[in-house]
C-alpha cells in the first residue's frame, strides 16, 4: 500500500496518540457488542448503543484536558467518557446497576454518565439539560479565572430545547470558556433532523454571537481538528464554539426502540459503509502506524479487556436496599 | 437569640437586602443572578447597590430566562461557588421547574452523593399586592413535594435573616420564598451578628392552651392577629410559625395539639393538597387521640388563581376576620 498523506501531525498528534485515540474507539465499540449480548441473554434491562459515533466522540473529546476541564455529556458517550477515566469494568458496572457504578451506584438508568473523579457532571434523561449546567461551570471557571474549558455533548434532537438555547445565549453574551458539540446522527429517536431543525445545527451559532463549523463526525482526526481549535480558542479568552459533527447511529435508539419503523435497512447499511472505525485502521495502515497483524493483534486485546470488564461487573455485588434512602440531602435523613 | 445585644429594627426587604450584602463582603464565592438583580438592584430592591459594591462578575444580570436562571446557578454551585438565584416573582419560576426538580433536586440522590448541590433560590410570593393571577401566587407545594429540595418562608425580619444565612450555608439546594406583602409591613428587630435558624425547627410565635394554629408567610401576621383578638375574651391561642415548610417540624405541632387538643392551619395556598393537607393529615396519624374536635382549614379557594379586583382579591385572600372566627368555632366546639 502506497503511504498516504499525514493528516496527524499537523494537528500535533503523535503516533502514541493515534494508538490511544483508535484503542478508545474499539473499546467502545466491543463494550456496546457485549452490551448488546448482555441484553439479548437477559442480564442487561437497557441498553444505550454508542456504535457509529465512536469517533465523533473520541475526536473530540480528545481535544480536551483531563484532570482540568469539565465534561457535561449526554446518554451516547459511551466513547467519551472512556476517554474522560471509565473503564470497560465501569460501564457494565452501570449497566447492570451495581453498587459500585461510578456514576450513581446502581441508581440511574445504564449510559447517565457522572463521576466527580473524572470531571464529568452527573446527568439526568431530560434532553439538554446539561448544557445549562455546562454554561453555569464555564462561568465560574471564567470568573475564577481559571484557564479550564467546558465541553457538552448532545445530539441534534437537544438543539430544540429551549435549555440548549438559553446555554448558547449566556455563553454568547458572556464569551464562556465552553465548546458544544452537536452529534448529529439524523435521528431523535425516530424524528428526522429533516422535521428537528429549521436550518442547519451550526448556523445556529451566528445567532448567539459565536462561530459554528460543520465536519464529518465518522472522522476521528476531523473532529480532533475541529475540537482542538475550539478548545483552543476557548482557553484562550475567545468565547465559545458551536460544533455539529455529522455521524449515525448503527443501532435504534435504545434497546426498547425498533428503528425498523422508520428507517430502512438500506439506509442503514449505506451508513455503514462509513463505519468510523475501519476509516481509522485504512488510515493508520496508510500512514505506517499499524499493520494487519497489530491491528488484529489490538482487536483481540481489547475485546479480551472488554470481556473481563463485563465479567467482573456481573460478579460484583448489587446495592443494598437498606441504603436507598441516602444521598438525598447531605444532613437530613429520610424516611 | 442576639448574642451581644445589638439589634435594629427593619422590614423584611431591607433585612434581607443587608444579609445579603454581609454575606457577600464575608464570602467571595457567593454570587447573585437574576434578571433586574444588576443595574436595577431588583425589582424589590434587594440587591440595590450591589453591582456598584461587588461588581459585574458576582451581580450577574441574566437574560430573561427563568430556565437558564437555575441550570447555570447549578453549573456555579457544581464548580464551588455559592450561587443565590433571584427569581424576580415566584409565579414566573416555572420555566426553571425542571431544571429545579429533576436537576437540582435529584443530583445528589442520583450521583449517590458524588455531586451535591449548595444552591439558593430565592422566590418572592404571596397575594395582597394587587398582582393577580400572575405575581400572587403561592409555589411552596409544587417544590415541597420533591425530595431533594428544602423549601422555607420565614415571616418575620430575624427569622429571614437567620434562615438566609441557614440557606447559604445549607449544603442543598434551597428555596427561599419571601411573602411580597410582608416585605415592607412587618417590621422586627434584627441581631447585627451573624445567626442562623436551623431547618425544621417551627416557632411557636404565641402561646397559648386552648387552640393550636399552625401559618407562616403572610397567614402567620393575621393568626397572631386573630388570636390577640381572643385573648381580650379569655381564649388562648397557641401560633405556631412553621418557617421551614420542608423539613418539616411536626413534633412541635404535636406536642402543641397534645395540649391544646385543637388545630387549625391556615394558608392562602389553594386548600386542595397544600401544606395544611400534609399538617392535617400527619396530625390525624399521629394525634388522633389528643383530638377534641375537627382538623381545620383555611386555605385558597379552588380557582387558578388570585384575580385583580380589590374585591376579589379580599374574597380570594383568608383575612383576619375569618380566621378569628374559625378559631372562635373551634375553641368553642
């Protein structure tokens, strides 16, 4: 195969970098297989899928400083917050609702993300309401004058929330240190973007007084590119960025969706065909960072990773109902 | 309550107004939103001269959006700062109810205790100021229902200054409701020092043997009058100021019902599953036996809310003639 031209570098991704960005990706996509196995054999209630959008998420999340920035995401970053410290272990940890689920042990449905630990703000199912909290945490990291950037993540279906947009208005007027990111995989479960939004996601952004670019979300290094400059620019006193990074989902909605009903199967295999992930390996292999046998040789280390993550989950202990009653206030207790 | 003694009188608006302005000048995490809360300094004045004292980045003008006004107040709170949301009447707080109820109220529970949220909303509410269906209304009900959420309506100026500062320092989120007819009618003497009022603690504001009332907000003002009516023919009754609507202190009323083996609560609230609903029934399971006549209620009456016309404002509101006369019926029965 004739070397392709390097995209990476450029961007300042080194080859470890691009050995990470692309072992995340196949974590997420071997954690949402098993999820999915785990369903079908009746251990696992619900199920959110994050396959198609691996790379949107990755891309972007991997613009962002761990450890320092905040994350606000919603329910499909399976990918994202992979990135941002879960592990595989953790993730099933939370789709069985186990006690030492990171996010709310055992409390929330699977995929509501949270973990003080790892920056990333408790989220609830109501669509868009993390955006606002996204915008509240910028502006104290602006007025404390701390160089940390906030990122949220929501999908297309978000944008029509009247949260999403007070979140674009205060982070316009305020010039917030805050990066939105729109995937948009087409689908609000079954509404179309065609009958979601008037115009298109990144237009929006002139509105609110910030700029909005587009690009293709089933590419991990554009979505790197995109994030980082925004991120960026966002550290940098700019103000904040709207992005809408195209991509689709492989799956329904969940796994109490059928998307059988409104999208067909051709629609969806054609979707395939821009899989995110075998794109990676074609450009890896094109750029001489990994070969055949690595890349079969990372499948199978991961999927192995993945499967002792799950194992260890199912084995761990359920929440103790005695201990239902806490956390509802730091100092009273309830009956 | 006052430590060294010194104490001035003041209404309830400019109480709040100074304690607020303290607590600002102590502690540099604390902001204020709102919309008006900037260059007007409120529309009741509570944080006049604020943005001159503090500035544009702790006197935070938002834009009108109540739902906004209370999803970034909980971002703040979530990176350590010490937000104070003005909701400018508490009839427009209900585009920020979800993000009050199913955000702010359920972080903590739902993160397992990894997240919690120190958070004040402060909600001016209450009838008697001629502002109809839409700056009338009582709230306390929709929110003291959720878990998560503390809810408090101190009536006087010492217990508003005392449970602010309890709410500030409250690591919840809490919702502050400030009866707009109090504001400037009642006045009280206000500890200079810095005090706190504990939740769930209710106040007895009266003694007495032979009934027990149970009010807060503007309601407590016209029972206390109503019972002083009474004494004059040798009826005593007990006024229990509940101040904290959620926790609520249903010990004192017990114990108060088991001497007075009368209760009547009193709140402009719609009737209809408000607070006195909860009172009624928490002292018909635990105090059905000290009972010596029926639970009553004077509460709102069943319309969507409080009409414009003087006339029908005063049919709408309970006044102190009504009270007085239930409270006759009841020592009575």
């Amino acid at each position: 195969m004739a070397k392709g031209k390097d995209r990476h570098t450029e961007l300042g991704l080194k080859e470890e970098d691009l050995i990470e960005m692309y072992r995340y990706m196949l974590t997420a996509r071997f954690c949402d297989e098993r999820q999915w196995g785990l369903n079908r054999m009746g251990k696992a209630p619900f199920v959110v899928p994050v396959s198609g959008h691996e790379a949107a998420q990755v891309g972007s999340a991997w613009a962002f400083e761990r450890g320092k920035d905040v994350f606000c995401p919603y329910y499909r970053d399976l990918a994202l917050v992979l990135v941002a410290g879960f592990t595989p272990k953790d993730v099933f940890l939370g789709l069985f609702g186990k006690a030492d689920d990171p996010s709310s042990g055992g409390r929330q449905m699977p995929a509501h993300w949270g973990s003080s630990r790892h920056n990333i703000v408790t989220g609830s199912s109501p669509i868009a309401t993390q955006v606002l909290h996204a915008a509240g945490v910028a502006l104290a990291k602006k007025l404390k004058k701390e160089d940390a950037v906030v990122g949220t993540w929501f999908g297309e279906g978000g944008t029509s929330e009247g949260d999403w947009h007070g979140a674009m208005n205060m982070a316009g007027i305020h010039k917030l240190p805050l990066v939105f990111v729109c995937e948009n995989n087409q689908y609000a479960i079954s509404v179309h973007e065609s009958k979601q939004v008037a115009g298109r996601v990144f237009e929006r952004a002139k509105g609110y007084g910030m700029p909005g670019y587009e690009g293709d979300g089933n590419d991990v290094l554009e979505s790197y590119r995109l994030t980082k400059d925004a991120v960026d620019r966002a550290r940098a006193g700019e103000g904040p960025t709207l992005l809408e990074l195209r991509t689709y989902r492989f799956y329904s909605h969940t796994s109490d969706d059928d998307d059988r009903t409104y999208r067909t199967k051709e629609e969806v295999e054609e979707a395939k065909r821009r899989d995110p992930i075998p794109a990676f390996e074609t450009y890896l292999k094109t750029v001489d960072v990994l070969d055949d046998d690595k890349i079969a040789q990372m499948r199978e280390e991961t999927k192995t990773l993945v499967s002792e993550g799950a194992k260890e989950a199912e084995e761990a202990d359920w929440p103790d109902p005695s201990t239902a009653t806490r956390h509802v206030y730091a100092d009273l207790e309830v009956e | 309550m006052a430590g060294n003694g010194a104490a001035t009188e003041k209404n309830v608006v400019q109480t709040i107004h100074d304690t607020l302005f303290e607590e600002m000048k102590r502690d540099d995490r604390v902001v204020v939103l709102g919309e008006d809360v900037g260059a007007r300094g409120g529309v009741f004045r509570v944080t006049h001269g604020f943005l001159k004292e503090f500035g544009e980045d702790r006197v935070i003008d938002t834009p009108l959006d109540e739902c906004l006004i209370a999803g970034v107040a909980i971002g703040l709170a979530v990176d350590g700062l010490r937000p104070v949301a003005e909701f400018q009447f508490a009839d427009f707080i209900f585009p920020g109810f979800n993000q009050i109820v199913q955000e702010a109220a359920r972080f903590r529970y739902r993160s397992n205790g990894d997240f919690g949220l120190p958070l004040v909303m402060r909600a001016p509410y209450g009838g008697g100021v001629h502002g109809a269906l839409y700056h009338s209304q009582s709230i306390e009900a929709f929110f003291a229902h959720v878990p998560g959420l503390k809810v408090v309506a101190p009536s006087t100026p010492h217990d508003a200054k005392g449970m602010l500062l309890q709410a500030m320092d409250d690591p919840d989120p809490v919702l502050y409701l400030e009866h707009k007819k109090t504001y400037r009618l009642i006045k009280g003497e206000v500890p200079e020092e810095r005090y706190t009022i504990p939740f769930g603690k209710a106040d007895i504001k009266r003694e007495g043997n032979d009934v027990t009332c149970v009010a807060y907000g503007l309601m407590l003002h016209h029972c206390l009058e109503a019972a002083s009516r009474l004494a004059g023919d040798g009826i005593e009754v007990e006024v229990i100021d509940l101040r904290s609507l959620y926790p609520l202190d249903m010990d004192t009323v017990l114990e108060s019902v088991g001497k007075t083996s009368k209760v009547m609560i009193v709140y402009e609230d719609n009737k209809f599953l408000g607070l006195g609903a909860e009172v009624a029934a928490q002292v018909a399971e635990k105090a059905m036996f000290d009972l010596d006549g029926p639970i009553v209620r004077i509460g709102g009456p069943h319309v969507p809310a409080m009409p414009y016309s003087p006339s029908l404002e005063r049919w709408f509101l309970p006044d102190v003639d009504r009270i007085e006369q239930e409270m006759r019926k009841l020592a009575e029965f």
